[in-house]
C-alpha cells in the first residue's frame, strides 16, 4: 500500500475515533460549561482550526505548551529566539484556558490562540493560516495528525524539554507501531535527561536525532527574593521583611485545610506567621477563601489588593491569612517563602512544580505524591534539600520545627537554591537545536556575515 494513503487511512480512523470520544463525553463538557463556565470559549480555534493568521509576511514559528507550566517555560526560550531571529513571527498555542490566560500576559507581542484538536480538517486549516516554517512542542505533545501533517507537507517538528515517565513509556509500548512512525517524522528531540532520552530511542526515536539538552525548567527559575514582581506582592500583602512566610501553593483538596490547621497551631507559638494559600485552579478561588473565613480567619485576597492600595503595604488593614487568587503570579509569590508546601503531593495529582520555591532557597516541604517531577524530587532528597510530610499532623510538625531552627532551614534553602542554578543550561542548548532548523532570514544572514568578518 502506498505511504500516502496509509496515512490517509491513519489519519481517518482517529478521525472517527476522537468523534466517537467526543460524542460520549459531550454531556459531561456541556454540564462543565452550563455549571462551571468551561470550555466556552475557543470552539473556533479549537475544532475547525480558525487560528488568527498572521498580519505580516515574516516567517512563522509555531509553538506549543499545553497548560501553565508549559507556558511558562517556553518565557526563555522565545526570549532568546526573538533575539536571535527577529524577524520571526511566533504563534503559541495552548490546551487549557488558564494556559492561553498566562500565554496572553506572557507573549504579549506574539499571536497567542488555542490549539486545534487533533482532526484532520482542523489540523490542516491551522497549517494553512499560520504557514509555519517549523512546529515546536513541549515537553510530549505527540498529535498522530498534527504530525502526519507536517510529514505529507514537510514541516519540521521540534519536540523541547522532552520527558517520557515510566507510566506513560509503557502505554506507548502498547502502540508501538503507531508510535514509532510518528517519532520518525520528528526532526528534532531536545530531552531533558538520558533516562527519558533512552526511552524514546527504545520507542523509535532515531537515535541520531535524540539530544540531551537538561530541563528548561531549572533556566525559568527566578532566584532572585527582591526581583520586582516578588516585592510588588510582598507590599500589597504588607508583610514585612522579618515576618516568616509560609506558603501551601498548586493545592488540591484538602491541602488547604492542612496548612490551615498548621497555621492554627504554629501561630500560637509563632504569632507573627504568614500563610499564603495558592490553589491550583481559578475555579477553587472562591471555594478556598469561604473555607478560610468559615474557619474563623480573616482573609485578604491579592485581588482585592495592590502596592498602590490604601491597604496595600498597610499591616494593619492585612490579614494575617492571605489568598494568591490571580494568575501567574505564584512564580514571584514563592520568593516571598520562607517554607513552601508544594501541592498536588498529598492528593492523586502526583505533584506540582517544586523548582521555583527552591529557586529562591525556601525550605521546601511535599507529600509523598511527586510522579509528574520524580527526578527532580530524587536530586533534592538525595542532596537533602527538601523534606517529604505524609500527612496534616507532619506538615505542621516539619514546618513548627523548621521555624524554631532557623539554621536548618536556611541551610535546606541553599542547599536547594544551588542545586537549582547548577542544573541551568538547558535554554541555550535547546535555541541553537532549534535555530539549525530555521531557515535563514535577511537580518540573521547580515548579522552571521559580520560575526565572520
């Protein structure tokens, strides 16, 4: 059978396939979006590919995060291509609304829009209008027609910050014919260590094109406590230089109750303690600040204030409980920690994103739940520089102990702070893989000419 019809065969039957998943889970979106308000935007971009088509004539660099986090990292990688290439144009896609929220404040020069689901027509009209010269992904956004795609009509794809957990290379065992055509037609794997680059080779990733490059991750970390936006919150919740700061951030339920109870406690002995809480989603804000106040703790909510407040910056008018309910702001609220509880650990989430607490040399504490960061968690236990709590009662003994020997936890933060700044590195490996695929503009031409002169 020809390869192009084969394709054309594969790509069909996901067709059907995806439809047939929408169809039963349709009541499930309608009841999220009658109840909840998800999922009503997008629909355009998202099923027929109706993405903004660029204004310009530059050549169009598409870039992929699925979610927050993601976004997050693509900050210095698109930091240095638009300094390398400037005449690119850069296109960012993301899956979730909070993703494309962030996107928007992040990238706010560039074209930000959702990603199309993975049908052939809407695949197709998003190529159409972008006309990218090459397609990046993160960490594993592997579409089977978003690449059979860029296969039939020659578009690289460039997979950064490449990750393939235990869990998941083991699915995609189950699949492996599938899977191995579609890591053919990759051009490029910029991985994050040699465990997970071995498992792609294993799954048919040539091997020629599979590089080690380290995780963007540790180069997006901010370690400096008094950047601006970390002392832009630290007035706005006027807390002062000297008063402790705990913070419970990315929590899931219960986690907020923990650090709740916690506080109760340590407050007793500690009464000049800060709590910040920094739910996971947008949609916990409102449940998490009614569970404060029916807790009997007074709240201040960052939304409610800002540096330039006549309350921001005044203690008087702060209460000591504090809710992060904006958007990606956790990155400069974790500089304010002196112990951060990161969340999702003591739940089924398997963890959130403990390099940036630890970034910042906060004495960082999780639950036993970390499978989305294993490696990251294994480099900070093996170098006792954070500390596993199984549960409520833990938490509050861990952090009551660390607040009571400031020695110990000051020297977990610059154990944790030094591991994080020996990791970076990744961001100018995976530009310089990215940049051999991009094709050459005028200005990058006049600007390699006199470099050689």
């Amino acid at each position: 059978m020809p390869g192009w019809l084969l394709n054309h065969l594969k790509s069909w039957s996901l067709n059907l396939t995806y439809l047939t998943m929408l169809v039963i889970i349709s009541p499930i979106v309608l009841w999220r979006m009658l109840t909840q308000g998800k999922y009503c935007v997008g629909w355009n971009e998202r099923l027929l590919g109706c993405v903004p088509q660029p204004k310009d004539n530059k050549p169009c660099l598409w870039l992929h995060a699925v979610s927050v986090g993601e976004v997050m990292q693509l900050r210095p990688v698109v930091a240095a291509l638009r300094s390398q290439h400037p005449d690119y144009h850069f296109v960012i896609t993301t899956t979730t609304v909070t993703g494309r929220d962030v996107a928007d404040k992040s990238f706010p020069d560039d074209t930000v829009c959702y990603f199309p689901f993975d049908f052939t027509w809407s695949v197709r009209r998003a190529f159409r209008r972008l006309r990218p010269v090459a397609v990046v992904l993160v960490e594993l956004e592997i579409w089977p027609n978003l690449i059979l795609e860029t296969d039939r009509i020659n578009v690289p794809v460039i997979l950064i910050n490449g990750r393939l957990s235990a869990n998941s290379f083991r699915g995609y065992t189950r699949f492996c014919y599938l899977v191995r055509g579609l890591l053919e037609s990759v051009h490029t794997f910029a991985i994050q260590n040699e465990i997970y680059a071995q498992r792609m080779r294993a799954l048919g990733a040539p091997p020629e094109r599979v590089h080690v490059t380290g995780s963007i991750k540790f180069d997006a970390v901010e370690t400096d406590r008094y950047n601006p936006q970390t002392t832009e919150i630290r007035r706005a919740f006027a807390i002062a230089d000297d008063a402790p700061v705990f913070i419970a951030g990315s929590t899931q339920s219960p986690e907020e109750d923990y650090a709740l109870a916690a506080y109760r406690e340590i407050r007793k002995s500690v009464p000049q303690l800060r709590l910040i809480l920094v739910p996971r989603h947008k949609e916990r804000f409102e449940e998490v600040a009614r569970l404060v106040q029916s807790q009997g703790f007074a709240l201040t909510r960052r939304s409610t204030v800002t540096s330039g407040d006549s309350t921001g910056g005044d203690s008087a008018n702060v209460s000591p409980v504090l809710l992060l309910d904006t958007l990606g702001e956790l990155s400069a609220c974790w500089g304010l920690a002196d112990i951060a509880f990161v969340g999702g650990s003591l739940t089924k989430r398997g963890g959130q994103n403990m390099i940036e607490p630890a970034g910042y040399g906060a004495a960082v504490l999780f639950g036993p739940n970390t499978r989305n960061f294993r490696d990251v968690v294994e480099i900070l236990l093996k170098n006792d520089a954070a500390a596993v709590v199984h549960n409520a009662e833990e938490l509050t003994t861990r952090v009551q102990a660390l607040l009571q020997s400031r020695s110990t936890r000051l020297e977990m933060g610059r154990r944790a702070q030094q591991l994080v700044l020996a990791q970076q590195g990744a961001t100018t490996r995976t530009v310089a893989l990215i940049s051999q695929v991009l094709p050459k503009t005028a200005s990058c031409e006049a600007r390699s000419g006199k470099r050689a002169a």
